[in-house]
C-alpha cells in the first residue's frame, strides 16, 4: 500500500492533499476508524523497510498520500503509530489464538501447548517476524520499542492466564496466583522465540513442538501449586 484508498474515494493528488474529498462536515466514526487503520499500515510497511530509526513521520506522510494536517490529527508522534500498529497486531491475533486452543473439553496442558505453539507459528510470519526483529535490533535505541515488546509480552501473558482463569472455572478449581505460570510460560516462549531468531529460522520444527509440550506438561503437573 503506498497511498490511502478508503471506501469514502479519497486519493492522493501530488501535493499529498485528497483529490476526491469527502463530503462536507466531520468525518463518520467508520471513515475516522477507516482512515486510522489505513495509516497504521502505511506505517508498518515503512517500519519494515526503513526501520523504525530510519522512518519519519514525513516519509509516512508520503507514502499514504495525505496531508500532515491529516496524520498528525490523529498520531502526533512516531512512538504513538507504532503503539497502534502493535495493538492491531495483538488484538488481532490473541482473540484468535485463544479461541483456537481452547475447548469445553480439552485438558489445560493440550490448551496451553496449542497456544504456545500457535504465537510462536504466528511470530515467525513474514510481518510479525519483521516487527519483533526491529524491536529486539532497535530497542538500544528507542525505549518506545521496548515499551512496545513488554506490550507484546504482557498481552501474551494475559492470554495464558484468559486459558488458564476458563479451566479453573470449569473445573471448579480455585487459584492463589495464576499470574506465576502464566508468566513462567510466557518466559519459556520468549526463550523459545530466540532461539529459532538466532536460528535464523522460520519455522517451528517438530523437535520445538515436542519440547513445547514437555514444558507444559511439567508446568501443569505442579497445578495444585498455582
């Protein structure tokens, strides 16, 4: 995508102004929501081609083809597009995954396994990959990319422990801290995550899988300890 085209018919023109204009009055909620995603993932692509160092506010600018009225009415910085383009990713994603690893009657090591092995699939796409790479190469640099990788980390937390709260409530079991697996199995995935990026890999290989579900196992065996 090198230039916005919303439903609504706006196209760029060479002063970076839309050609095609909206009708008169404040944009509708949907046009706003429109415009806000189209500008997240201009951003992105630019992220992923220049580095989130090597991106400016400017060059995101012309490559949407809009004004910078237009940008800066809706992220006055940087830090703040790529803090939207990391929550669509999450909240995109998290949903799903949970969704896919659990079941009215799955056991709570299947559940976690197939969650575990779905973000690590999912992390490895070409875009995930992209991002988390500039986040781990840049984030000496920009504390915001650090920010952005706790972000990511927390969220991934709160899924295992979404997974983990639905069995207990199932099962009619009660936990004093189920914050502590669920952050011991973020940290296992994070490690696991590494390894296949210094791997310089893509894939998840059947030996990681194994492992993966080695882990958990172990992990819920101690159940009666969270």
């Amino acid at each position: 995508m090198t230039a916005i085209h919303a439903t609504h018919g706006a196209l760029s023109n060479g002063n970076g102004e839309n050609s095609k204009r909206r009708s008169r009055g404040r944009p509708r909620l949907e046009e706003v929501a429109e415009i806000e995603n189209d500008l997240v993932e201009v951003a992105l692509q630019e992220f992923l081609k220049h580095g989130y160092g090597g991106t400016s506010m400017a060059m995101i600018v012309k490559a949407a083809g809009i004004s910078k009225t237009t940008l800066y009415s809706r992220f006055s910085s940087k830090e703040q597009l790529f803090i939207a383009m990391m929550n669509k990713m999450v909240e995109g994603n998290l949903s799903a995954q949970i969704r896919a690893a659990t079941g009215p009657t799955r056991p709570l090591a299947d559940m976690l396994s197939e969650f575990t092995r779905r973000s690590l699939e999912i992390s490895l796409d070409p875009v995930h990959y992209g991002v988390i790479r500039l986040i781990y190469g840049e984030s000496h640099r920009f504390p915001e990319l650090r920010e952005a990788g706790e972000r990511l980390g927390n969220a991934m937390v709160s899924g295992i422990y979404s997974i983990i709260m639905d069995y207990g409530e199932r099962e009619g079991i009660t936990f004093r801290d189920p914050m502590v697996p669920a952050r011991m199995l973020m940290m296992t995935m994070r490690g696991c995550y590494l390894g296949v990026l210094l791997s310089q890999n893509t894939t998840v290989s059947d030996e990681l899988r194994d492992e993966i579900d080695r882990y958990v196992r172990l992990l819920t065996a101690s159940i009666n300890e969270w």
